[in-house]
C-alpha cells in the first residue's frame, strides 16, 4: 500500500498556515458560498398565486388580519348556530368560490 501525500484535490492545505491566513481563507470560503446560494436561489408564483394577490390588493378585500377577533367570533357562532345552513347561502358560496376562480367547476354528470 502507498499513502500520498496531500495534494491539489486534498481538503487539508498543502502547507502550514497562520491563523490570520486561516480567518482569511476562511473569509473567502464563506462568500463564495454565500454568493453561489444567493444566485442559484429562484422563486416562481403561479398565476393562481397572482390572481390570489390581485383580489387582496382590491379596494374593500378582506384578509385574515383585518379581522377583528370580536368579528371572528362572531361570524364562528353564526356559523354554529346553523343560520348559514340553507341551500340559498350554500350556492351563494359556491358561487363566489367559482367567481374568484379558487376552484375550477365541478365536470357535469353524464
């Protein structure tokens, strides 16, 4: 058997260091990392996400934070209480859900 000593494709240096050349080769190490992370990320938002967007930024939209706690509860006990349980308010529902284009139509029975 023949042990090599380190050489260009070795992860220990070739040499001995000094602790400043050390901070410095390490400086260097932790750029180029950073860098390659930072160019090699990418984000990309569908047009559902986009649509979804644009309805937020609609005068008068409403978001979760918005809500008041007080009118969360509220809309909660109406909800428990059964006055949104008629099949007015359900194709209400479905209505608007298939409007704001967050669920495609259900196919038609054949």
């Amino acid at each position: 058997m023949r042990i090599e000593g380190p050489g260009p494709d070795s992860t220990r240096p070739t040499g001995p260091r000094s602790v400043e050349q050390a901070s410095k080769d390490e400086v260097r190490a932790k750029k180029k990392a950073s860098a390659a992370s930072v160019s090699g990320d990418r984000i990309e938002i569908s047009e559902a996400g986009r649509a979804a967007a644009a309805r937020l930024a609609e005068p008068g939209a409403v978001d979760a934070e918005s809500l008041s706690v007080e009118r969360v509860e509220e809309i909660r006990a109406r909800v428990e209480a059964g006055v949104y349980d008629t099949p007015e308010i359900r194709e209400e529902v479905v209505r608007r859900i298939l409007d704001a284009g967050d669920l495609d139509a259900p196919a038609e029975d054949q």
